[in-house]
C-alpha cells in the first residue's frame, strides 16, 4: 500500500473518529479537549514564534540577551503544556457535564482565547512590577 493509495472513505472515517469534520459538533469530553488545548498550543506558539523573532533581531549583539529567543520558543511550548492542559479540561468539563455540545469553531475561539487572556496577563505583570 504506498503513500496515496487512500481511498475517499478513509479520510472520512479519520475526520470522523478525532472530530475534525465541521459539521460534527464535539460532543465527548476527550474531543473537546483535544480540539481546545490544540488551538491552545498552536496559537501559544505561533504567539511566542513572532515574539522570538523580534528579540532576535533586537538583541542579536547582546552578549547574553541572544538567548532570550530560546527561552521565550520553550516558554511557548511548556505553557500550554501545563497551563493549558488543565484549563482545556476544565472547559471540557464544564461542557461535558451540562450537556451542551460544542461547534468545532468555538474550540477555535476557546483555544486562542486562552492565549489572548495568557498575553493579557503577561503585559499587566509587567507594568506592575515597574
């Protein structure tokens, strides 16, 4: 069986089984999770991706601040592994446990919106410690 050797009715069966097709709503707790913490993780780190890259290019010729870039890439992956995978539970549960099933669409909304409200916390630390 080589790479394309796919017929229409297996892609089908996949979208089916990890809820990725638009018209099913995401009804199972592991479904909803796994939709909200993925567009947790990918936004976080596209987020940190851009925030790297403007570092890098700011503190390029600092002896240590060249490194920062690194530190913020991890930071973009370690957050939503901790952070975001208990907050997408709790979503999922609370969705899960009142019955409501949730469109693909607004796993999108919930996910990046985890990471707006990350961002938003971030800058009001910073202020606060000036």
């Amino acid at each position: 069986m080589g790479r394309n050797d796919f017929q229409s009715g297996d892609l089908d069966s996949i979208e089916n089984v990890i809820g990725l097709s638009p018209k099913d709503p995401l009804n199972g707790f592991a479904e909803i999770w796994y939709q909200v913490f993925l567009w947790a993780l990918f936004s976080s780190i596209f987020v940190h991706a851009v925030a790297a890259i403007i570092a890098f290019c700011r503190l390029r010729k600092h002896k240590i601040g060249r490194f920062i870039p690194a530190v913020i890439l991890v930071m973009g992956v370690v957050s939503p592994l901790t952070g975001g995978v208990a907050t997408s539970a709790a979503i999922a549960g609370v969705y899960r446990a009142s019955g409501f099933t949730m469109a693909p669409l607004y796993s999108l909304v919930w996910g990046v919106g985890q990471t707006i409200l990350v961002i938003f916390i971030s800058f009001t630390r910073i202020i606060a410690t000036l």
